[in-house]
C-alpha cells in the first residue's frame, strides 16, 4: 500500500511540519516501505489474538490522589518566552 | 400536501470534572480560582521528559459513576493520544480514551412528560482537561492558565435517544443530579464543572435514517441546552422545508442572542490522529478493585424516591422534587426525623415557601439560613398549635432574615395563637358590633358574609386567634342571637 505524497503533505500539516515536495518525495518512499512491512504481517491470521495496544506487557502503575507537587511558576515561566500577570503568552488566538 | 411531521434526535457528550484532589496524571493541586499557572506542574505544561502517571481515584470515581448506571466496566481499557493544536493544550495532544473506554454501555432513567423514558448510555471514558486562553488585552497576546489543565473528566455520552430538548434538559438534570449524589464531581456549572455538548438532526416522524446532525459546543446550563437545542431543531427543520440541506458542523450557541452560528471551522479539525499513548500501559481493574468501589456507592436517587413513596407516603411528583438533589434530600430526612414533623407538611414546606425563598435569593439549600433544626421547631409550633400555619409564615421570613430563633421571634414579636375561648368572644363580639349590616345579612340567610366577619377577627387579633375556634364562636354567636 504505497503512500502518496499529498498523504504525507496532508499528514504534515496536521501535524504543523513545514515540508517542501521533494521532502514529501523522499518521506512518501520511506513511510511507503515501513507500510510494506506491516502489510507483510497483515498476512498473518491473527484470529482468536487480542490487539496490543502496548509493545510491553505491562498494566498501568497507578498512584495514589496525593498533591506533592508544589508551585514553581516563577521558574518556570523564567524559561518561557513570554508571561505576564502569571499567564502565559502567546501570539494572539481567536476563536 | 400536509406539512411534515418532523421528529428531533438528540444526543449529549456531558464532560464533568471528577472531583480528585490531583490531577489525573500528574500530582498538582486540582481546584478552581487559584491564582493563574500556580497549579501547573511540569507535567501540566508540558515541560519535555514529563511522563504521565495515573491518579487511582479518578478511576474510582469514574467506575463508581459507571455501577450506579449499571454500565459495563471494563477491565482492559487504554489510554488514547487525541491531537491537536491550541495552545491551552500545550502537550499537543489530549490524553484520552478512545477505542476501550473505562465504562461500556449503560442506561439512565429520565422522567418525561410522556411517564418514565430509558436513555441508553454509549460509554464513559476519562480524559484530562484543557487550560483556558484568555483573549483580554495583553498587547495583541492571548494569554494560557494552565491550573484546569490535567484536571480529570469524565466523558458520558448518551445514545441519540432524546426526542425534545425539555428530554435533553431533563437527562442532563439527571446525570448532574447523580455526579452530585456519587459524590463524584461538585456539578458547578458556572465554574465549568460539568459541561455539555449536543448532536442535534431531525427526521420525518416515522422514517428510521437520522438526519444530518449538528453538533453543538459548550452548553453551560440547563435554560441554555433547552434553549439551544430548541434553537437548533427549529433551524434544522426551517432549512429542509426551505428545500435546503443541513451542513454537518459544529456550532456555538449565543446565549444573548438566543441562536446559534457555525464555529469558525478549524481546518481538519476532526482529524485527531487518535493513537493509544505509548506513554501509559493498558489500565487492568481487577474485581477487588470493582467490588471495593461497590460497596462505597451511596442510596441512588431513584431508589430514595422509591423509599420516601414508602416510608413517607409521599406522591411521586413529591418525592422526585424532594429527592433530584441529594442535599435537598438530606434536608427533608433530617427535617421528617424530627419529632413532631409530619412528612407532608414538612415536604409542603419544603417545596414551597424554603424554595420559593431560595430561588428568590439564588441560594442553594444547604446555604438556608433555616438548617433542618430551626424549621422543625417552625413545624413543631404549627403541630402543637402555638402558631397558625398562616403565622408561621410571618415567623419562616423573619428567621430566614436572621431576626433569631423560631421560639424568640415567636415570643418577642407576640405570635402566640390566641386559642382562649374568653378572649376570643370578646373579639366576636366587637367585631359584630362593628358590622351589624353583615351581620343582619347573615342572619337572612346570606352565609357568604361569615368569611368577612372571620377575616374582620383575624385582622383584629393580628391573625394570631386559632381560626378554628374563630370559626366555632363566631358561628355560636351568630346563631344564638338570631334564635
């Protein structure tokens, strides 16, 4: 199942990636051969097997309802680009 | 060619805040009102190197939703990635569920105009909730409080079960009513605590295919969703009369200008790209953890209001008013407990003057001035007849003003029901003096006037003579000199 470049554009800007047509080339032929591969395993009857939606066997760790951390806004809005008043800045978004 | 018959079809995505201490993934200060970004933790905003890890009481609370519904709750569910961008979301994406959800199907019971009507519940799942941009003026900037973000919601979707919008409004006071008994969300929906979308179509009556729906954002209370939704369902229908088609879309609704509009569309915005979070395991509840939960779920509104029917003989238009919030309940047992307290005069009491007191002051009951205490005194005084129900209202309002204790305002302001055969006479007697033409008249056969002479001995005692033995005297009197 090959991947075409609008596919990769499309996805691209979903996830806000600046990439010119040769980029989506390059990674339409990449992304096409790992596709390749999952259509190799596609062949395998997986009848009966519950899917995996984690590679490890793992359950989830849960913690207990407990507040430890504390408030360290000024650090880190030392670190942000913009903040005033506590909030955080950002370039102007509208609904 | 008759007009068509059009049927609306609603469903509701209700999202209510679960009421943890912290947040779902992350150990910060849930909570609301704190000063802005001062409960946002690393995990919060989304520091690089923060890793998710789950609060144990928001599942509790959402398998506890899941039993009072008798939901399916599912032992195997897993955490979703839901992207997009704006930037109260600073992670990019929203932790959420999204193919196993925590709870599976169930069902709620609403009341109807029609009787009693099953909702059926697609699902619950948990999600962390957004921040909040602030679109004021801070030089051209919006600007982020993260505090809300990482709080846990719980998001219940209905089937398109509902047919009005009084049906919408009336499953959305349900599952408020019920978050509230569980003891799992404070239900606040000023401070956004429980929040409501709505998926709106119509379709002829009869024809089975839904119609294109609508889906509507953000509804913040019940006048709105049944206004909204009214809205809505007439605009759906005055376009496919108009021989137009309806756009499947997401709209506001406008409260002030009591409409809704298309929310300006954000490009693919549908287009969440949900993959599970390679960041959380699959979550196992085991039937410990399940049955624990059990065996903390409290009396559920509908089998409250099938006890009160029981125990209180109550009507059931009574006890579904007494019973909708569990603090209102609460008040009516700790009130019906009392000795001396009849049920039904102490639900009357409830339901109107206590009520009509609240509404008029916007007060939630357990803000009352009155606790249950001073309000069975109020009734006590009316059982043991040391006030008329008529005065006791006088009493309720000055005790609700704060003027003191239903004993002391008694006391102080002289409402003690004058019941003393003597001194009742002597009124009587005045008061026919007062008035020989009704008097006559009443004596010719015209019983009609006996109202006004009761009412003129009311009035002359302060409306504190027992009007029983107003009755009996004034009648006696009457009689005697006419025979």
């Amino acid at each position: 199942m090959p991947i075409t470049r609008e596919q990769v554009a499309h996805i691209a800007r979903l996830a806000r990636l600046a990439m010119d047509p040769a980029e989506a080339e390059f990674h339409a032929g990449q992304l096409s051969r790992i596709l390749e591969l999952v259509e190799q395993m596609n062949r395998i009857d997986t009848t009966g097997v519950a899917p995996m939606s984690h590679p490890q066997d793992a359950a989830l760790r849960l913690r207990d309802d407990r507040v430890t951390e504390h408030n360290r806004r000024d650090q880190y809005q030392r670190i942000a680009p913009a903040a005033e008043h506590g909030l955080y800045l950002v370039p102007r978004v509208i609904e | 060619m008759a007009a068509t018959e059009w049927e609306a079809v609603i469903g509701l995505e209700v999202h209510v805040q679960l009421k943890t201490r912290s947040k779902i993934f992350a150990a910060s200060d849930t909570g609301y009102g704190a000063e802005p970004n001062t409960r946002a933790c690393a995990f919060s905003i989304a520091l690089p190197g923060t890793l998710p890890v789950m609060n144990v009481e928001a599942a509790r609370l959402a398998v506890r939703f899941g039993l009072a519904v008798g939901a399916r709750i599912n032992r195997h569910s897993v955490f979703a990635r839901k992207h997009y961008f704006y930037p109260d979301l600073p992670k990019g994406y929203q932790i959420s569920q999204y193919e196993q959800p925590i709870i599976g199907s169930g069902e709620m019971e609403i009341d109807t105009a029609a009787g009693p009507k099953v909702i059926r519940i697609t699902r619950a799942h948990l999600e962390e909730d957004a921040g909040k941009s602030l679109h004021e003026d801070l030089h051209g900037m919006t600007g982020i409080d993260l505090n809300r973000a990482g709080t846990p919601l719980l998001e219940i979707v209905s089937e398109a079960d509902l047919r009005s919008a009084a049906e919408a409004a009336a499953y959305l006071r349900k599952v408020h009513a019920l978050v509230r008994y569980l003891d799992i969300s404070d239900g606040n929906m000023q401070e956004g605590s429980l929040r409501c979308d709505a998926n709106v179509s119509v379709r002829p009556a009869g024809q089975k295919a839904f119609g294109t729906r609508t889906e509507l954002k953000n509804i913040n209370s019940f006048r709105f969703v049944e206004k909204a939704i009214d809205f809505e369902v007439q605009r759906h229908i005055e376009v496919l009369e108009g021989g137009g088609a309806i756009v499947q879309e997401t709209r506001l609704y406008d409260a002030e200008g009591d409409q809704t509009r298309p929310m300006r569309s954000k490009e693919e915005a549908h287009d969440y790209r949900y993959f599970p979070d390679p960041d959380l395991p699959a979550m196992r509840l085991d039937d410990a953890f399940i049955d624990s939960v059990r065996a903390e779920l409290p009396e559920l509104p509908d089998a409250r209001k099938r006890r009160f029917q029981s125990q209180f003989a109550l009507s059931a238009e009574d006890t579904a008013q007494l019973t909708a919030e569990r603090e209102f309940a609460d008040y009516f047992e700790a009130l019906a407990a009392a000795p001396g307290v009849d049920a039904k005069t102490a639900a009357n009491w409830l339901l109107g003057d206590l009520t009509a007191a609240l509404n008029k002051h916007g007060m939630r009951i357990e803000q009352s001035p009155l606790p249950p205490a001073h309000m069975a005194q109020l009734l006590q005084r009316i059982a043991d007849r040391t006030i008329s129900g008529k005065i006791a209202k006088e009493v309720f309002a000055a005790a609700w003003r704060g003027e003191g204790g239903v004993d002391d305002i008694i006391a102080a302001r002289g409402l003690k029901q004058v019941t003393d055969r003597a001194e009742i006479e002597a009124v009587v007697e005045r008061v026919a003096g007062d008035h020989p033409q009704q008097v006559e008249q009443y004596r010719q056969g015209r019983h009609k006037v006996f109202g006004f002479l009761v009412g003129q001995v009311m009035k002359a005692t302060g409306g504190k003579a027992n009007p029983a033995r107003v009755n009996e005297i004034l009648r006696e009197i009457l009689n005697r000199e006419t025979g």
